[in-house]
C-alpha cells in the first residue's frame, strides 16, 4: 500500500471503513479510496466527512451483485472486504439472507477481483468463525474458507487474498459497549452470563492488522491479533458501575466464550511478537518460507480463547478508552 494506491473497500459505510478510511489517507495518501456499499443514507453522511477530499469516492452497491462489483473494480489495487450480515440473532432468524450476503458475496468479491486483476484482497473474518456455533459464525468460516483457497484457482491469476480475524471492535455499530452504554440510562444492564467473556480490540487495531496483511501477505493466511479479554460484567462495570445486573440468559447462537485459533488449527499456526498466523495446509502452504517468514510455530495443543487468555483488559483500563474516545458519539 502507497500513495499509488486504489482501493476499495466493502461495507465501507459501517465502523471499520469510518475508521479505515481517515487513519489510510493520513498514513498512506492513496490516490483513491471506494467505498462500496447499500445504503445510500450512510453514504451520504459518511460523504461530508470527506467532501473537500477527491480521493475518497463512493459507489452504490451490493457485493451480491457481481456485475456492479466488477464495474466498481475495474482499475482497482486492492480490496478490503468488510461488507457483512453479522448480528448473530439477525442471522439466526434469516439465514438465507445472512448466506446470500456472507458466502455468496464472498465468492462474488473473489471472483470479481480475479477477473479484474485486483492485486491484493484482505478479507474481515470474526472470532465467530472458529468452531462456529452459529450460522453467522459458520458463514464466516466458509467466506475463509473461500478466500483462502482462492490463491490455488486454476486460472493463473495473480490476484492475492488473505483474512484477517478479530474479537469483539471496542465501541463498533451494534456491539456490546454502545448497547450497554445506551442501557445504562435505565440503571439496569442486561447480562446473559456472568462467566461470559470476550476478546477485546479498537477498531485501529483492526486497520493496523489489514495494513499488516496487506504488506505480509503471500497468499492464504488467515492473521489473528494478540488482544486482551474481558469479562461481560467487567465491561459493564466500566460503563455503569452503579448498575443492577440482570441476567437474561444466552442469546440463540452466542457463546460463552470466544475461540479465535482451534486446537485443529496448531499445527500450521505461527507466532509472531503482536499476531498469530493461520497458515492454509493445502499445496504445503504451512510449510512455506515466504509465508512462514521467521514466526515460531505454536506448540501442539495450542488454542487461543477468551477465558484461557493471558492477557486481561482491567475496568480501569476501559473506562479511560471510553472517555478517550467519546464512545457515545460512534
């Protein structure tokens, strides 16, 4: 990525391209950034934030639509694919819906960016997609799966693709720090179990790891941020300390803790000083030295979940992030 750069970005309206977008001008000065996306209103608005700057443009369109997406990526560098249907109850009730936006959009993007020579695409995945017990998760987990072996298509195209997974984005459209906070008014927070915990990390971490992949990528890996875990009432407990807590039970789909690396996943899984890579095991791509590039691998039984982490986000810790960022404005 360089200040020769076009790019464009799916889903770009939503809280990951709200912070992609400015933190990429301001480090790379690319020549063009698309946002791609469905909702016109959201579009406009996100427009005023950069109306005086003609590097950002932006496109209406669905990544269902693989006609329009090849039109909008017709002279295109790389591709950040962060168009999703990701509320997990959302998908439970329309899960051809979530299928259709999810997979199929996904082969979409694939497909398109091939066909158009895109030299890079760097794909959002979830912490939902490993061991997945819920359709959203398991979407996720075939869009991977998608992404991944798009690198060994018979076709001798040069277009790259990687996936970067994440935990729960600190104060993102719909996640549980603006929910709580919107609650809070009411002096009781909803908690579904009081042993649940989650993987924690801001949305800059999140476009510091796609820099990251875009500039590491060889092909087919899947990067996973090292982030530290919370537990549900700490983070309520930061918001309102002076709440009641009522417990209301597991949602359809969610679970009690979140699992970013399997056990399954060891084996071709590398170490480095602030990610983990998940190296694919086809072709012996887990072997490879340019896309091993120096990590140490992982030891037999390794698993990175949220309850088992070494690292802890304390109340204190999060209070001050959400003073820092006047999360209530997001």
């Amino acid at each position: 990525m360089d200040n020769q750069s076009t790019i464009l970005i799916t889903g770009g309206t939503g809280s990951f391209g709200n912070a992609f977008v400015p933190l990429t001008l301001a480090r790379y000065n690319p020549k063009k950034i698309i946002i791609y996306s469905r909702d016109e209103m959201k579009q406009w608005e996100m427009s005023q934030m950069f109306k005086d700057d003609e590097r950002v443009q932006f496109r209406i369109g669905d990544v269902r639509d693989k006609d329009r997406l090849r039109s909008c990526l017709k002279g295109i560098d790389l591709v950040v694919h962060a168009a999703a249907t990701k509320i997990v109850p959302t998908a439970e009730y329309n899960p051809i819906e979530c299928i259709k936006t999810n997979i199929n959009g996904a082969a979409n993007v694939i497909e398109a960016s091939i066909e158009e020579k895109v030299k890079k695409v760097v794909a959002l995945s979830t912490d939902k997609a490993s061991n997945p017990i819920n359709l959203y998760g398991a979407t996720k987990l075939a869009s991977d799966k998608l992404f991944v072996a798009s690198n060994s298509y018979e076709t001798g195209h040069s277009t790259r693709a990687a996936v970067v997974r994440y935990g729960n984005v600190m104060g993102s459209r719909g996640s549980v720090i603006p929910f709580f906070i919107k609650e809070s008014s009411s002096g009781t927070l909803p908690i579904t179990d009081k042993r649940m915990t989650r993987f924690m990390i801001t949305l800059e971490e999140g476009v510091s790891l796609v820099w990251k992949a875009f500039d590491d990528m060889a092909g087919g890996e899947i990067y996973v941020k090292k982030i530290p875990s919370m537990n549900i009432c700490d983070i309520a407990k930061a918001i309102s300390p002076n709440a009641k807590l009522k417990i209301i039970g597991i949602r359809p789909g969610e679970k009690l803790h979140e699992q970013m690396i399997g056990k399954e996943d060891a084996p071709h899984t590398y170490e480095y000083s602030s990610y983990y890579k998940i190296l694919p095991m086809i072709h012996n791509w887990h072997k490879d030295p340019e896309r091993i590039k120096g990590g140490t691998k992982v030891v037999e039984d390794f698993n990175y979940v949220s309850d088992k982490n070494l690292d802890w986000m304390s109340v204190e810790s999060l209070t001050k992030w959400i003073k820092k960022n006047n999360i209530q404005l997001r």
